[in-house]
C-alpha cells in the first residue's frame, strides 16, 4: 500500500499544490485554468455548463507510467 499528502494554498487566483511528487501551480477560475504539473507538464482545462468538461496537455515531457 503507498502513500499519499495533497495541500493546497490559495493566494488570489493562483494555487500552489504541494504533493509527495512536488509543488505544482494552478492559475485561473470554475470555468478555465491552467495547471503547471511538478514534472513540467503544463494542463489547460475549460469547464462548460451542462456538465461539460475539455482538457489538454501541453507542451512538457511525455508522462511515465509507474508500476
């Protein structure tokens, strides 16, 4: 069984995300963000009403799967 820690700190519109893996960032509102991963990936997400959701990485290295 592995471990895991998540905290998060809000300062204005930008959010530092503390986890085992590193600090990531998150800038933005309910509808878009951008979040900036520990591992360099960046993620652009767009919440629409009626429950839909688009998200995209981009640029960043190719995520590794561990097993």
């Amino acid at each position: 069984m592995g471990w895991n820690y998540h905290k998060s700190i809000k300062l204005g519109p930008l959010r530092f995300n503390l986890s085992r893996h590193g600090i990531g960032q998150s800038l933005g509102g309910r509808r878009f963000h951008v979040t900036r991963t520990p591992d360099g990936r960046t993620y652009v997400s767009v919440s629409l009403p009626g429950g839909f959701h688009l998200g995209k990485t981009v640029g960043g290295r190719p995520r590794r799967h561990r097993y």
